[in-house]
C-alpha cells in the first residue's frame, strides 16, 4: 500500500503544478496572482497536513487493517469449522432417525415376545388353577356322597330299629315281657 501511495504521489503534484500554472497563466495581474498564492499555499498545507497524517497514522491503519484482515480470516475459519461440525451433527442425527424405525421395530418385538411369554404364563397358571379347583371339587363331591351314604345308612339304622321295636311291641305279649324281664334280672344277678 506504501508503495502504491510512492508512486501515485509524483503524479499528483504534476498534476497539481500544471493546474495551478494553468490559473496563473489565465488572470495575469497581480490580484490574480495573490489569490494563486493563498490556493498554493492552502494546498502545500494540506499536502503538509497529509504527509503529517500518513507518517503518524499509516502504520496504525496499516496494522488495524493487518488485524482486521486476520480476525476476518479467523472469523471465516469458526465459521467453516461451525459448518462442518454441524453437518456431522446433521448426519449423525440423519442417521439417527434412520436407525429409529429399525430400534422400534426391535422394541415392538421385544414387547410382544414377552406379552407372548406373559400370555402363556397365565394360561400355565390358569390351568393348573382349574386342574387344582377341580381335583378340590371331586375331592369335595367324593366327601359328600360318603357323607350322604353315612347318613343315609344310619338313617336306615334307625328306621330299622323303630321298625324292629315297633313289631316287637306289637307282637309280643305281657307274658313275654315278664320272661324278657326275668331273663334279664337273672344275667344281671349272675353278673355280679
């Protein structure tokens, strides 16, 4: 940049002495003259005032631009860097969500393989709760029809007793009611 500003530098002040050459040339006279001089004047203070500026600012532009162009190229650097990790995340996720139908279709399967299982358990267990209520129920009928037959003997028994005494009763007669009474007295008597 320095030697860009060497070089346009000579053009400039020829440029600028032709012009002013040109000016004096056209007023001729002394009037024309003085304003010439201020115009000179105010351009050799400003070529000054430029000259002062470069020289103090030049290598502070020069370095903030230097800077400037660094922080650019590290700022466009993050930013690259940024975009590729974010396309790996991308990809990553894409792959994700493309591994995502296949893990659902896992779990779904794991899911009914053990309601499956589950399922079958139950049955198991539901059978041998049947088998268990029907052997208590058979167990339970067998008992009743011994204790009905029980009964039902014992009722017989009775019937057959009442029956029996009730025909003694009737049959005998006060004669062989005092023989039985006889009888008995006399084992009774012998038996002690």
């Amino acid at each position: 940049m320095i030697n860009r500003v060497k070089r346009a530098l000579p053009p400039l002040i020829s440029l600028v002495l032709i012009a002013f050459s040109a000016a004096i040339a056209s007023e001729g006279g002394e009037g024309g003259s003085k304003q010439i001089l201020e115009m000179v004047w105010k351009l050799v203070n400003f070529l000054i005032l430029m000259a002062l500026l470069w020289k103090l600012l030049a290598d502070k532009v020069k370095n903030y631009f230097s800077d400037r162009r660094v922080e650019i190229a590290q700022m466009i650097e993050q930013a690259d860097k940024a975009k590729e990790d974010a396309e790996k995340q991308y990809a990553e996720i894409e792959q994700k969500l493309k591994n995502v139908e296949k893990d659902i279709q896992e779990i779904k399967d794991t899911i009914m393989g053990e309601l499956e299982s589950e399922k079958e358990r139950i049955i198991r267990e539901g059978k041998a709760s049947a088998d268990r209520v029907l052997q208590q129920a058979r167990w339970s009928a067998e008992q009743e029809v011994v204790r009905a037959r029980n009964e039902l003997k014992n009722h017989v028994v009775e019937m057959a007793g009442d029956m029996a005494s009730g025909m003694i009763t009737r049959s005998m007669t006060p004669e062989d009611q005092k023989k039985i009474l006889e009888e008995y007295l006399d084992k009774v008597v012998k038996g002690h």
